[in-house]
C-alpha cells in the first residue's frame, strides 16, 4: 500500500491543469447502457471510481474501454442486468447503473449500497422515484430487485431530510428518458453533474429541460442513440487546488477550470482574503503570505457550499486567525478528518453537526491516516502548510477522486512524494 509524504512550507507557484469530473463522469458512463449504439466520453479521470465503473459494465457484457482521458462503450444487446456486490461495496455510485438498466432492460438487480465513513447515506429517494415510474421493486439477500413491465412518465416530489439527492435525481432522469408521456421531477438536485449528465443524454435523443433547476421536466422516448460528449472540469479538484494556493501563501494558475461552478466557494474565500481572478478557463489564486481571516461555512445542496470542500476548508481554516465554524448540512458525521488535523496541532472541536476551529499559527508535521476521499485531501493541504515531515496513509481513498495529485503538485513546488509502505 502507498503512501504520500510532505514536506511542509512551501509557497506553491506555477500552473495546474484540471481534470474531467469524477461525478460526472460516472453516471455518464452509466447512462451508455441506455442504447446499443456506441458512445464516446472524453475527458474522463483515469480514477479507481471509473476503473470500477467500466468494470461493471464489462460484468453486464458490454465492450468498455479506456484510452488516455477517452472511454469508448459499445453497449449493443447487453444480456445481464446484475450489478454485484463486489463492485457497489467499494463504490457507492455504482447505484446509478440501476436507473439505466430498469429502462433499457425492464429488470435490475443491483447490490444495496451500504453506508460509509461520512454516513447511513440510504437509497429511498431512488426507490421511490423509481416506483413511482411504475417499478416493483423489493430488497432481498442485499439486493435492490428492480422490474417492470413498462416505465411511465410521473411528477415525482424527490425531497429529502437533507434537502435534494444528486444521484437519486440522476437514477430517476435516466430511467425517465425511456418511460412513456411525461415526468416531472420536484426538488431535483441542480448540480453542475446533474446539467451535464442530462446534457449527454439530450446527445443521446432524450427530450429534458429545466437541468440545472429544481424542477426537470422529461418527455420520455422509444429510444436513444450513441453520442460522443466531452465531461465537465472537476469542480471539487478545482476548489482543492485554489485552497492549496491559498494555504501555502502561493501563487496558482488553475487551468481548464470552471468559475462558475464554485461561486460559494469564490465568495467564501475571496471575503477571507484569498485574491482570485478568472480568464479563458483560468482561474488565478494568489494565497495571502499572512494569516487569512476565519470563516463560518454552512453545507448545502448546490448551488450552496459544497459538501464535498468542507474537509478542505477545514485544514484552511486550521491556520487562519481567529474562531471558524464549519456546519455540515448534507452529511452530519462527516467529521473523520478532525482528530487527524488535530494530530498535526490543530485546534477543532466538535459541537453538533459543527466544527469550532481555533485558527493557530503553524501545524506540525506527523503520521496520519485517510479516511476517506475528501478528508484525504484535507490532509495534503495540512501538510503542505505544515513544520516538518507528514506522512499519509490508506491513500487508496485519495486515488478514487484525484488524478495524479501528487505530481500535480511536485510541478508547482510542493515536496510531495508517493512512496510504498
Ligand atoms: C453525490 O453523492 C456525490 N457523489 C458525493 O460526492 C457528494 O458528497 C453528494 O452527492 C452531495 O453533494 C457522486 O456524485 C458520485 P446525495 P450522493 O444523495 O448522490 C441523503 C465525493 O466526495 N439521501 O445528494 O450519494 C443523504 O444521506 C462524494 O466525491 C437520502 O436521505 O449524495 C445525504 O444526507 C462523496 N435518501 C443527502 O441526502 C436518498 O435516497 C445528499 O446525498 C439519497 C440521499
């Protein structure tokens, strides 16, 4: 198993380029089960969430294969319509295979997603979106068992207690696509995924509009055809570089970047000091040689804070001067990555579903362990910032969302390494 080491203190100068959107990308691919035509996806992440994606596939019989950023699909008359155990255990997203197959195949049987390190995380939002297109649909030895004779259109409020779900939105558009008349879906999550999924499947001859919206309005057809299509730059990678420039005073040029996409994140860090600018796809971050000010972060579905930077701005938040509070709305427990920060010096307590941060001067170098994909990211940036030598292990968690991060950052400066434990 690998290992990364840093040697903290040093500004980061230089360029970063962005790769295609990890959470994109995977329903995307998911979605190509809905013809039998072949399809072509660029610029997709070479990720271990996208290895175990085309995996899937290739379990259902379809031809997938990846070639440098491009994942060609030749679906043709697939015959299974089980996703197992083995793959939806290691990666939660392996669920939106179960949309696609429904409406493609009339049938699916997909492994139930347990929980995870940030937490239950329950799938009735997909079920009773799904059902209410006319699916029976029951859960048995650890399976969702999924049929129908015949998917019809349905307006479907799909509110949570966390407010809008993003995949169960994507199970539900993708399945609606082939339903006959009208669905409407209510509450839909508006992420930047969710437009570029619907976008690929209107490629595709689906008839969708409203993406992007809370409400999505689908005309259902009889069939699809193949498409190429291009995913969107990872907004969640992107936002991760910024803070890397903002946490080591540095000075960054973030290309084939989307500014749009993170204007929370912009807003929040632009009031606490950072200094950013944006040009053909280029976002420029100049980090602050002196302390940043504090920040109070709430999490919410898009276009509110992302979730999914909350860890990160938390280990920013470590070393800037004051009292921050960092509330998570979506994922209650998602909290792995205090008593790793606080191994590094930091000063963070938990109130709640709330982190009270005490900014301090310097963190300090030492052995921590990745829990999962986002506080892995946090403990890069600690480590970048910090007095001495940090070493992270279980980076396996690292390696399902960024692409070569390590290197990424070795070319702009960082004393970064990967080594084998
Ligand atoms: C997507 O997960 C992302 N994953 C997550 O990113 C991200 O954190 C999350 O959206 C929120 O932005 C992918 O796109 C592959 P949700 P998803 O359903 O769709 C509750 C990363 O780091 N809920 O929008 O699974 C749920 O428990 C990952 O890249 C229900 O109650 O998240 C949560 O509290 C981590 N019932 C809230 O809704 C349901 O049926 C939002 O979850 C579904 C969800």
């Amino acid at each position: 198993m690998d290992k990364i080491i840093i040697e903290g203190g040093v500004p980061l100068k230089g360029t970063i380029e962005i790769s295609g959107a990890k959470n994109a990308a995977l329903p995307i691919i998911a979605a190509t089960l809905l013809t039998e035509e072949k399809c072509v996806i660029k610029n997709v992440p070479a990720l271990r969430d996208v290895f175990t994606m085309l995996k899937i596939l290739r379990s259902l019989g379809v031809k997938a294969q990846m070639d440098g950023d491009r994942v060609t699909v030749e679906p043709k008359k697939y015959k299974r319509y089980i996703a197992d155990y083995k793959f939806v255990s290691t990666m939660r997203a392996s669920i939106c295979v179960l949309g696609p197959l429904l409406a493609k195949m009339k049938q699916a049987k997909v492994s139930m997603p347990g929980g995870c390190v940030i937490g239950q995380r329950p799938v009735d939002l997909h079920l009773k979106g799904l059902r209410a297109l006319g699916a029976n649909i029951k859960i048995e030895h650890g399976y969702i068992v999924a049929s129908a004779k015949k998917l019809r259109g349905k307006n479907i409020f799909l509110g949570g207690a966390y407010g809008s779900s993003v995949l169960a939105t994507s199970n539900v558009l993708m399945s609606a696509v082939l339903a006959q008349g009208r669905t409407l879906i209510e509450n839909a999550a508006c992420e930047p995924e969710i437009i570029d999924l619907a976008n690929f499947l209107i490629k595709m001859g689906a008839k969708i509009k409203g993406q992007g919206t809370p409400i999505v309005e689908i005309e259902g057809v009889k069939r699809l055809n193949g498409a190429t299509y291009s995913v969107i730059p990872d907004r969640i990678e992107t936002g991760t570089h910024i803070l890397a420039a903002a946490i080591t005073g540095g000075e960054l040029s973030i290309k084939k970047a989307r500014i749009d996409h993170l204007s929370a994140l912009i807003d929040k860090l632009t009031q606490i000091g950072v200094k950013i600018k944006y040009s053909n796809n280029t976002i420029y971050v100049k980090g602050k040689a002196s302390a940043l000010k504090s920040m109070d972060i709430t999490t919410l579905p898009y276009p509110g804070f992302p979730t999914d930077m909350q860890a990160q701005m938390m280990a920013l938040s470590t070393v800037s001067d004051g009292i921050s509070v960092l509330t998570e709305k979506i994922f209650p427990d998602r909290f792995m990555h205090v008593s790793e920060l606080n191994r590094m010096g930091a000063n963070i307590f938990l109130e709640g579903a709330s982190a009270i941060v005490k900014g301090s001067k310097r963190l300090s170098g030492a052995p921590v362990m990745a829990s999962d994909l986002r506080a892995s990211a946090a403990l890069i940036l600690a480590g970048l910032v910090a007095k001495g030598k940090t070493e992270i292990s279980r980076i396996y968690h690292l390696d399902r969302g960024y692409e070569k991060i390590e290197e990424k950052l070795m070319k702009v400066g960082a004393k970064i390494k990967r080594v084998k434990e």
